[in-house]
C-alpha cells in the first residue's frame, strides 16, 4: 500500500506559496503599509478595516503556513517569536492590555490564507475578532 500523505502535503505547501499574498506584496513593498515593527522572522502592520481601536497585524515573513495550527505545528519558535512582537507591539501601541487573535479558517473568519495574529486593544466588544 502506498501512502500519498507526504507527498500531497508538500504539493500543497508550493501551491500556496506560487501566489504571493498580501502580507507578502505589502513585505515586498508591492501594497503600500506602514510596518510598525519588525524581527527577522516577523513583522506588524496596522490593520486597514480596524474591528477595535488598536487593531494590528503581527505577520510571519513566510507564508509557508496557512494558520496559526500549521505554523505551530511546523515552526514552533516562529509562533513564539511571532507572540513576542505581539506582545511588544501591544506594550507600545495598547498600554500591555490586549486580545491576541488567530482565526483559522473560513467560516472562523479567516479572510487570508497566510497565518498572522490580530493584536486588539481599547474598548473590546464580542465583535472584534479580526479577519
């Protein structure tokens, strides 16, 4: 019996990566954004259609992982790098208090395909939790 499990999982890996993403043409400076911060692995931007007020993106430079699942499982020290810029953007952008946010999937609300956390401050509702 032949297994296509890795196989079919390193075809879909090229497939996501053969378009670049948003977060990747706005990396390239392709899509004009501020980047507010920046690691070697990761970088924040402030989110265009804000759901709070303090909304921004912490996005991993890579767009090998579709969500925060698939990153984890494949990268764990990008997921925590990822969390500490979160954390330091929240420190200088929200006073340190925020909501960290990592929809995974469509009908969770996950609007791009290429894994990055929402970091919510301000005056919080049910409502904000990113796309």
């Amino acid at each position: 019996m032949t297994s296509i499990g890795p196989a079919r999982s390193v075809l879909d890996r090229l497939d996501r990566m053969s378009e670049p993403s948003i977060f990747t043409r706005i990396l390239q400076g392709e899509i004009p954004s501020e980047i507010i911060a920046e690691t070697d692995n990761a970088f924040a931007i402030r989110d265009i259609a804000p759901q709070a007020p303090v909304h921004l993106l912490v996005i991993p430079k890579t767009q090998e992982y579709r969500n925060v699942v698939e990153l984890a499982a494949g990268d764990p020290a990008l997921l925590a790098e990822v969390v500490g810029l979160a954390n330091s953007v929240a420190a200088e952008h929200a006073g340190g208090d925020f909501r960290l946010v990592f929809n995974t999937g469509a009908s969770a609300g996950q609007t791009v395909f290429h894994v990055h956390a929402h970091v919510l401050a301000g005056d919080l509702d049910e409502k904000s939790v990113g796309g």
